[in-house]
C-alpha cells in the first residue's frame, strides 16, 4: 500500500504512487488495493495528463485529520 503523508488536496494517484515505489505500477491492481484500504475517495475532478484526462483523488477525511 502506498504510504501517505502529506499529499496535496487533490492528486493523481499513479502518479504519486510510481514516485513513491519508483517503478511503474499497474493501474488495475493499483485501483483494487486503493478500494480495499477505504483511505481514498475520487474526486469528480479531472486534469490534462498527455493525450487524456488524469481521474484526481483525495484523502478521506479522516485520514486528513488524523483520526485513523
């Protein structure tokens, strides 16, 4: 699991997580392992990322405030 300490409001989840392990990860084990640990929520937000649109994420409330 990725660990998290201080990441902006609203982030690209891959993104962070490849800077983090520095290797690539794949993006459907990446989503399976972010839905179980109920650490993360998707923002209805999007962002210009190459050819496509990036999915942003958040960090749940909780997690935000420590509360975990």
């Amino acid at each position: 699991m990725t660990p998290i300490f201080y990441p902006p409001e609203r982030f690209q989840l891959k993104s962070v997580t490849q800077a983090i392990i520095e290797k690539p990860a794949q993006r459907k084990s990446l989503m399976r392992r972010i839905e179980t640990s109920g650490l993360i929520d998707i923002s209805d937000e999007k962002m210009s990322s190459g050819d496509r649109l990036a999915q942003l994420h958040l960090l749940k409330s909780q997690c935000r405030s420590g509360e975990l």
